[in-house]
C-alpha cells in the first residue's frame, strides 16, 4: 500500500512536472507564433507593394520593395513584353522596369497599346512563403497582368515568381526575384 502511493505520488509529481514544461513551451510556441505571424505580415506587405508599384507604374513603391543589391531575373526567351534585358542587378537597375514604361507611356509605338488608357491588374495567386529563420524567406507563386487597352481587354502575361527575401535592419526586402513565364 506505502509502495503504491509511493508510486502515484511519483507519477502526480513527474506528470506536474511534465504539464508545467509542456506549458512553458506552449507559451514559447505561441509567442514563435506570433512572431512568425508579424514576420509573415510584413513579408506580405512587402510583397503587395512590389505587386501594387508594378501594377499602378510607380517606380519607387516598386523599387523599394528590393534590397539595394537585389537581382531581378527574367527566365525566358528574348525579347520580353515590357523588359529591356533579362537580369536586373540592383534597385537602380530594378527601378528602370518602371521608369522605361513611363517613358514608353509619352511615345506610344502602336495604336492597340496607347499607354494613356493603358490599365493593367497583375494578380497572384497559388502563394507560398517559407520563413526560413529570423532573417531569411522564400516566397513563391503564380502571377498574371490582365490588361485592357483602347481595342480590348486581354491576358497579357502569365508566369511564375520565386523570391528569396532577407530582414536587413528590421525591415523585408526581395534580395532575388526570378520570373518564370
């Protein structure tokens, strides 16, 4: 009988000790996932921005959405609608995406692409985002512009995005981005 509640009272305490640790790294897990979750949220608004500045042609929300040293990959076949080459070294360099379009907007060269009525959707979809560590992710997905022209409203380009993005100095940037058609 002393045996027996020897025993129990060795299991009670072993399973208090138990709860209590399962506790404590529950608490540590929540509050990993709460970082996790504002990590996410500041990646996906880094994101939205480098989407958002492309849609609406505005070079510096586009532009800061990359790191100072970023590429930007085009893994296609020459020439590519709206590209002037196949790899952008730089924010710099990045920011000419936009600020080419904006030149090409003054000098339309067809009818069926007049840049002032010009209005482009680029959606994403089918996203990924692999937080890597406190300072390393990975963002994947598909994307497509819709655009409608003074002739007609058409698909214009369909791919895929692989993003590896680093925290420098608190904040998200894309470091690489490689567009896949």
């Amino acid at each position: 009988m002393i045996r027996n509640t020897f025993h129990r009272s060795a299991i009670s305490g072993i399973s208090a000790c138990l709860l209590l640790a399962l506790g404590m790294q529950t608490a540590v897990a929540k509050m990993e996932g709460a970082q996790m979750f504002m990590e996410r949220q500041a990646i996906e608004k880094v994101l939205y921005f480098a989407n958002l500045g492309f849609e609406l042609s505005d070079p510096e929300m586009f532009a800061n959405a990359f790191a100072e040293d970023a590429t930007y990959v085009l893994d296609s076949k020459w020439p590519v609608f709206g590209h002037e080459k196949l790899k952008y070294d730089g924010r710099d360099d990045i920011r000419s995406i936009i600020t080419r379009r904006l030149d090409t907007q003054q000098n339309p060269d067809t009818v069926s692409y007049n840049p002032a009525t010009l209005r482009r959707f680029n959606r994403n979809s089918n996203q990924l985002i692999e937080i890597i560590d406190e300072t390393h992710a990975r963002h994947y997905c598909n994307w497509m512009v819709v655009m409608r022209t003074n002739v007609d409203i058409h698909t214009s380009a369909i791919g895929r995005y692989e993003d590896e993005l680093e925290k420098r100095n608190g904040q998200w940037y894309i470091v690489k981005r490689v567009r896949r058609e």
